[in-house]
C-alpha cells in the first residue's frame, strides 16, 4: 500500500460509513471542499468539519448518525463513482488481471473504456513504466471514462505522498478499424469488454506476444459460443483455457439470540492448565 500523507485535505476524497439497521452499511463517497456538506439519511456533515482530520475517525451528522471517514479504496472508488456503462466488477477485474498474469512495465490493450474501471485497475498493475491503450467507440464512454481516470488520479496525489502513474491512452476509435495503429505496437496482454469481441480478435492478435493472454469479460454464455465459434470458423490462432463465472458470497456474523431476545451467554477460553496424574 502506498503511504498516506496524513490528514483529510481539501479536494481529495473520503469516504463515510453509516451503520444501518439489520447490520448493514451505507457508503457515501464526496471530494471534499470547504463549502459543502455531505449528506446522510442521519443528518449532514459540513466538508469543513471532515478537512483536517484523521482518516478512521468517528463524526457524528446533525441529525446524530455516526460517520467513520476514512480514504476510499480503488475498489470502493470503481464502485461509487459516476456511471455511464455497466462497470465491469472490481471481483470479475481481480479474476481477469490474475489470468493475464500482468506485471508492471506492460503494455496491455483495452477495448471499451466503459466507465473507466478496468482502466484504473490496468493503469495499477502495469505501474508507472507501463501502458495501457483503452479503445472506446462511444464518445460519452470515452469522456466518462478519462473523467473518472483523472478524478482520482488528481484526489490520490492531493491525499498520498507518491503519483498514480499517468500510463493510460484513451482512444476514440472503433478498435475494428484499428489496424494500423496495431503494427506499431507490440501487446503483453489484451482485454475486450464489448459487445461483438470477435470482430477485434482479428485485429488485435498479430501485435499480441506468442505467449500473450487475452482475456474477454462476457455477460451471458450464448455470447461465449459466439465467441468460440468465431474463432473456429475463422481459424484464428486463440486457445480457450478457461471459462469461468466470479461469484463472492457475503456473510453476516451476528449473536445467538435465546427465546426471551437476549444475546447468549459468551463463552470465553481458559488457559490450558495440566493436571497432576493422579496415583
């Protein structure tokens, strides 16, 4: 983890925890500057109150909610930030990045910027001496996308003493006319999030390295038949290796309760004292 410089500070973001009922949180994410509040269902929180101090304090909102701030993670941030496309989850991202297998200093190429999520987790992973081209057809997509990107690149260095590296290319461009800008570039690993990927394989496949991945994010398995088929009929040189479906399951860790609503008793432990053998 990168080392953070400290206090709350104008223009970086926090984020606020609100405890709710049936031991569940809300999360409510802001930039911060000195003339706005933050608002929660327990009342508001002026910014001027968060700037200063400690990420993992408790504040409590004019209505008597208590607020922990603390720093979002990229996770949280992939999460809450403005939405344009459905995101590709941050669980689904940790799955592609792990098959990839890539490392900081490569060069990996992205079609469909989306909301700029695998975007972020790219420009992470392949660190300041990498490259990540993101190819987007839709110029909503491509503006939301490179918005998010520099928000927080710009609240990471006002909150943190390093730079999140400036790596990431965002292209306007239908990744399918795109040949020519392939010949000069030579790819680690590839990611194609949209909707027909089997019109970029042909395209992408002669800058990816021998031994290159490319990974491709699917909503349904009619589109991963359509995927393969393509590559068969077409003969393109693609290995399938895996197929896989990310799911995380969230548990929920509270007191027994007796009939009469009472917590159980709490059972606690006891030094593990050896007994004299008895004669």
């Amino acid at each position: 983890a990168s080392p953070r410089s400290g206090p709350f500070r104008a223009g970086e973001l926090a984020l606020a925890e609100v405890r709710r009922k049936h031991n569940t949180t809300l999360k409510l994410m802001c930039r911060l500057t000195a003339e706005a509040v933050l608002s929660s269902p327990g009342g508001v929180l002026p910014h001027r109150d968060i700037i200063g101090q400690l990420p993992g304090q408790v504040l409590r909102a004019s209505g008597g909610a208590r607020l922990l701030l603390r720093r979002p993670s990229l996770d949280e941030y992939v999460l809450l930030m403005s939405r344009g496309p459905t995101i590709a989850y941050p669980k689904d991202i940790s799955a592609m990045l792990m098959m990839m297998d890539i490392h900081p200093g490569d060069t990996v190429l992205e079609t469909g910027s989306g909301s700029g999520a695998m975007s972020l987790f790219l420009s992470r992973a392949v660190g300041p001496k990498g490259r990540v081209l993101s190819y987007e057809i839709r110029e909503d997509h491509h503006n939301l996308a490179k918005k998010n990107y520099r928000q927080w690149r710009s609240a990471w260095e006002i909150g943190h003493t390093d730079k999140w590296p400036d790596n990431v290319e965002f292209i306007l461009k239908d990744i399918s006319t795109a040949a020519a800008d392939m010949k000069s570039v030579t790819l680690d690993a590839v990611v194609l999030d949209m909707l027909s990927p089997q019109s970029a394989l042909p395209v992408v496949h002669p800058s990816l390295k021998q031994s290159g991945v490319c990974a491709v994010y699917l909503a349904n398995i009619t589109q991963v038949i359509d995927l393969l088929d393509r590559i068969r009929s077409c003969k393109l040189p693609f290995l399938c290796e895996r197929i896989i479906e990310v799911t995380h399951r969230s548990w929920s860790v509270l007191p027994a309760k007796l009939k009469h609503w009472k917590s159980s008793q709490v059972v606690e432990t006891q030094e593990n004292i050896e007994e004299p053998p008895q004669n």
